[in-house]
C-alpha cells in the first residue's frame, strides 16, 4: 500500500458521534505518516485537538474557504482529503478543483440518504469524489441507490469502531457522589440535548418506574435550550427531581457509563450509533430502538434489547432488568464480546486506512 498524505476535514461545530470518529481517523491516521486536520476555530470539536489548523466555514460563500484550503492543500502535498460532516462538501470539492495538486477525495457519511442526487450540481459533487465510506450496509446501499451509477464513486462499507478505556475507580466513585446515586439502579442517555435523541422518552419511562429505585442520568452538551427547558419542566411536573439527572457537557463519557445499569439510544433512526457500541465496549447493558443503525450491531434479546421507541416499552424492558441483574450482567457480557470482535477501534480504523492507502 502506497502511503499518503491525509487531511482530515471537520467543520461541524457540533460534537457527537460523526466528529469524534473523525478524531479517531485523525490520532490513528498520524501514527501511520503524514496526517493533517482541519477544524472550525472556537467550537467544541476544536478543545479535543491540541495540533489543529483552523478554518471558518462560509455557509453561503463556500469559494472563500475553498480558496484556504487550496493553498493549504498544495503547501502541505495533502493526497487525500478525508471529510465527514455533509455541509462540508462544497469546500472540499471546490478546494480541489482550486489546487494544483488536486487529491483524492474521501467522505465518511453518517447520515442516511432518501433522495436521488441526479442533478447538476450533485452530479458535479460526486464526480470530484473518489470514496464514499458507509459506516453500515444500510448506508452502502442507500449510495448505491440514489446516486447515479455514471458519477457514482466507489463506495466501501467498514464499520466505526470504539476503543477499551481504563477508568480510574476512584473517579467513579467521585462522579456516583455527586451525582447522589447511591445504590440506584441508573439508566443512562448520551448524546446532544435535542428532541431527535428522545430523551423524554427516557423521562416518561422513568415516571412509570417511580416505585422503583432508578434514577437516570442525561449526558450530554445542549442543542435547543428550549427543547431542554421542556424537558426539565417535565422532570419538575413528573414529580422528578430527584430522579432525574442533567450532567451537562463532559468528555468524562467513558467514565459516566461506568456509573450505567443499561444505557438507551433513543433516536428514531439512528445511522450507527456509535454511543451503542461505546457503551457495549464499557460492558453496559444496551437498549436501543429497533430501527436503522442498532439492527447491525445489536442481537435482540442475545447481547442486547432493541424497544419499539415508545415510553411503555423502554419502561417494561427496564424493569425486567431492574428485576433480573443476571440476565441484564449477561446481556452487558455478550454486548462487550460483540464489540471486542466487530467494532474495535484498531481494526476498524486499519481498515480504513487500506482503503486510503489502495485508492
């Protein structure tokens, strides 16, 4: 394999799944040869890079940030260019088309896709894209469907994947503290406050395990503060304020999944879920909704529970774990036996790599 020139190519100013996995290809990518990355200055993503080049996205002028990109590519000789956010798609496009070096193009997508894409200017788009990585078969197909098969590019199907931590137990049991967990039994949600991740579905379930000694915590940094006022007004009207945590922002996720029972993904579709996979990889019981991402990586009932995305069913599959910690120590068990053998962050990310490399 021919070794390569990469830049990976972030401006989202959010931090969720999509932009911590383009971390990930960044700190493995690096360790191989020359690895470049590219962020948008004064957002989140920005605080876990201590090595990043900063660019500011020009939402309805995307040539001006093209144009800085160009010369940064022909600078540095990048030959590959690695992007992940969808709206990025423009610049990066544009940016090598303006180079004179004009390097292979590579988008990670994330997102599903429901359209065809036969028009002039996406014909255009991904006509200038040598890869699409899927990170499903469901994605794969989904590329291979809506765009035409003439300006189609290759498209390679490899998993993300997430690595084994080591926590500190003394911080662990800080964190059980001060959150005034005690001996309950936890759910947790992870993942940014807005109404798609379903956290109040987490709320109307705990409303109907009252009785029981559950509390659950809500990770996760704020997208609508309005939808979170909501939600926290729910917590008050339930009668649930001292069940009902709100941690916030914290790059303690890994840690705080120590503290977990089961862990919900909750969004209706989710692409992957890499929370799901993450919190497999923390031995944490996982319960997720029974469509799209979840369906590739969790065996119903076997190392895992998938839920119907209703509030009666995610609180019956809560409590027959709260009733049976054996079954729910198996499930947890079987879930980091899948996530050790299909989701490893070193082998999903080797994998990548040779796909770059044989480009």
């Amino acid at each position: 394999m021919s070794q390569k020139n990469i830049l990976e190519f972030c401006l989202s100013p959010d931090l969720g799944g999509l932009e911590l996995f383009m971390v990930n290809c960044y700190e493995h990518f690096k360790t191989k040869g020359k690895a470049y990355v590219i962020v948008a200055p004064q957002k989140k993503l920005a605080g876990y890079l201590d090595d990043a080049t900063f660019l500011k996205r020009n939402k309805f002028f995307p040539i001006i940030p093209a144009l800085k990109l160009a010369k940064f590519i022909d600078k540095n000789e990048i030959d590959f260019i690695h992007f992940h956010w969808t709206r990025d798609i423009a610049t990066v496009v544009l940016a090598k088309v303006l180079s004179q070096r004009k390097p292979q193009i590579m988008q990670t997508r994330n997102m599903t896709m429901t359209r065809f894409k036969n028009d002039f200017y996406h014909k255009w788009l991904y006509k200038n894209i040598s890869t699409l990585h899927a990170v499903t078969y469901q994605v794969k197909e989904q590329l291979e469907k809506f765009i035409p098969k003439d300006v189609c590019p290759k498209v390679e199907m490899v998993y993300m994947g997430t690595k084994e931590l080591t926590i500190e137990q003394n911080r662990i049991e800080v964190l059980r503290s001060e959150y005034r967990l005690e001996e309950s039994f936890v759910v947790g949600i992870v993942g940014r406050i807005e109404e798609l991740k379903g956290q109040y579905l987490v709320i109307e379930a705990m409303e109907k395990l009252k009785e029981l000694d559950v509390k659950a915590l809500i990770v996760g940094h704020t997208m609508d503060e309005v939808y979170l006022k909501g939600l926290k007004e729910k917590v008050k009207s339930l009668g649930l304020e001292d069940k009902v945590i709100f941690t916030g922002f914290t790059k303690e996720v890994d840690t705080l999944m120590q503290l977990f029972d089961v862990n919900i993904l909750a969004t209706p579709k989710e692409t992957f879920g890499l929370v799901v996979i993450e919190a497999m990889m923390n031995k944490v019981c996982m319960i997720a909704t029974n469509k799209g991402g979840p369906l590739e990586i969790i065996e119903d009932e076997k190392d895992g529970l998938l839920f119907d995305r209703t509030a009666d069913d995610l609180a019956e599959k809560i409590k027959m774990l709260y009733n049976d910690r054996e079954y729910k120590e198996r499930l947890a068990l079987a879930g980091y036996k899948t996530a050790k053998e299909k989701f490893d962050a070193e082998v999903q990310l080797e994998k990548l790599y040779g796909v770059i490399c044989e480009s």
